[in-house]
C-alpha cells in the first residue's frame, strides 16, 4: 500500500513538474544580419523580455530581415520581430514582387519605433558623386527581397535606374558588402538601416568613403508615403563632414494574432519600460518615441499593444 502511495506521489509530481514546463512561454525574437541595427536591438529586447514575461523562454535568430521576418511571424516561427514599414504594408497586401506570395493577415503591430535611413557609400575613388553617377559601377543592395533590398529598386527605380545599368549587383547582407569594399571588389552599397550602422561605421574608418545624396525630388517619385526625405546629419561616420540629404523609413515591431494578449501587452511595456536600455545597446533606438509608438501602422494593432498605448492615453 506504502508503494503504491509513493507511486501516486511520484506520479503526480511528474505530471506537476510537466504541466510547469508546458506552460513556459516562448518568445522567438526575430532580427536581421549580426551587423545590422535590428540584432543588437534585439538582443536587449530578448534580456528584457526574459525579466519581464513571467515563465518565458527567450531567445534571438538572426535572419535576412524583413521579408524573412514577416513570413516567419504568419507561420507562428516567431512571436516579435523587426522591418521596415513598407515591407509591413507590402506583406498584408501580399506583394509578389515584395516576396509575398499572398496576403499575410494574421500580423499584428507592437510598435512603429525608430527610422532607417537609406544610405548610399561609394569608395572615394570610385568618383560617385551622385545618382547618376551609380551607372556602370558595382554594387552591393542587400540580402535578396531583404527590406533593404526592396528600399534598393523603389529608390533606384525614382532615379531612373535599373539593375540592368551596374558593372555588378551583389546581393549581400551589410557586413559582407562591407568586406568587399574593402577588399574593392564593388564600388557601392546601398543600406537601409539605423543612423550609425556599425557596418558603415566600420567601412568609414577603414576606407575614404562618400556618402552619395538622394534628393528630395527622387523621394518623392517613389509614390510611397513610408519613404520621406530625410537627412544623414554630419558627422555621423568618419570622414562625414556634411549633411547628407536621403529617405527614412519607420521600422516596426511585428507580431502575430495567436500570440497572447497579455504577452503582446508585456513586450509593448518592456520596450518603453527600458527606452534608456535599448538606447545603449545602439543609438538608433534612442529615436523611439512613445508618443509615435501607433501612428501611421499599415496593419492592426494587436490587442495587447492597443491595451498599453489606451492606458498612456495615446488612444481613445
């Protein structure tokens, strides 16, 4: 009888011990490339989210961005990640031409956070002063349908280029483009991402850089209201000593409709809980503003994120 007793208590304790490890939460943070803005971001939201997210496993996956993000989020292989703002709005249209090949309609938004801009670096011997000056010249426009490479065609497209007039057209994540550049193996690389990227912060200081400009007008023969002309302030990189005219692009946090509400409402909390934290971890978050935080999104808010923004009074 004492036996079976024990074995009742065993039994129980197993099942106990299974249920707890059941109801663990996982929170897949999904980034972009180790050189990008989004992974360093994303490692700190993933420590924020391990604090704050009660019984919550944590991790970070470093993917092509965007695109890759997106389509990770509606098949449920994540539960947060970054992209850019257009891609957002091309993925719940279902852009082919985007990498979408049907609408993906269970995203939801956390948060529009901070601006990319798009940056155009030639080699100073490269005699790239302008646009027009890409012609003939080999490139580099990001990891293919990644948001960066997208940003690469809408903006080439507004200056009357195509892929068609480069010597070469390299499809590379940052800190591979930046390699080749340095080894001058391609002329020019085009990233969409945070002011003091670390990838172009490496390559300035490696090499004499320019920074080409793209003008207000070409902005705004883009046709998209997510593209707004912008300026690299000076001294951003090295050898940067003037104001450089380019696009921004908001960058969202992304999530999808079977995450819970109140895990969407904690990671919303983490982020403007610790704005000074994930300012240190990259400068770029130093931009994210509560008060923007639901402006302008291009798809639903989620629950949880509506619930947070309604208790900060930025929605009636």
């Amino acid at each position: 009888m004492k036996s079976l007793v024990r074995k009742c208590v065993i039994g129980t304790a197993f099942v106990a011990a299974t249920s707890v490890a059941s109801a663990a939460t996982f929170v897949n943070v999904l980034t972009g490339g180790t050189s990008g803005v989004y992974y360093p971001l994303g490692v700190t939201l993933s420590q924020i989210y391990g604090e704050v997210i009660a019984d919550s496993k944590v991790q970070v996956q470093a993917t092509k961005a965007s695109a890759e993000n997106l389509n990770l989020l509606q098949a449920g292989r994540g539960e947060i990640g970054f992209s850019l703002g257009d891609s957002v709005s091309d993925a719940w249209k279902g852009n082919a031409d985007a990498g979408f090949a049907k609408p993906l309609d269970k995203l939801r938004a956390i948060a529009s956070v901070y601006p990319n801009y798009i940056q155009i670096v030639a080699l100073a011997d490269a005699n790239v002063k302008s646009l027009a000056d890409l012609k003939g010249k080999r490139i580099s426009v990001g990891a293919p349908r990644s948001g960066t490479e997208l940003n690469a065609r809408a903006i080439l497209r507004a200056a009357g280029l195509s892929y068609n007039d480069f010597a070469k057209v390299e499809y590379l994540p940052f800190g591979e483009s930046v390699e080749l550049m340095k080894n001058r193996q391609i002329d020019v690389t085009l990233q969409s991402a945070g002011l003091g990227v670390a990838a172009l912060r490496d390559l300035s200081a490696a090499v004499k850089v320019n920074f080409v400009p793209i003008p207000a007008d070409v902005v705004g023969k883009v046709g998209d209201p997510a593209y707004q002309a912008a300026k690299v302030p000076a001294n951003t990189y090295e050898g940067q000593t003037a104001d450089v005219d380019t696009v921004a692009i908001n960058n969202l946090l992304v999530t999808h409709e079977k995450v819970s509400d109140d895990v969407a409402y904690q990671m919303t909390k983490g982020i403007f809980d610790n704005l000074e934290r994930l300012g240190t971890s990259h400068s770029a978050a130093r931009q994210i503003k509560l008060e923007k935080a639901a402006e302008g999104l291009p798809i639903p808010l989620h629950p949880g994120a509506e619930k947070f923004y309604r208790e900060k009074g930025l929605i009636k």
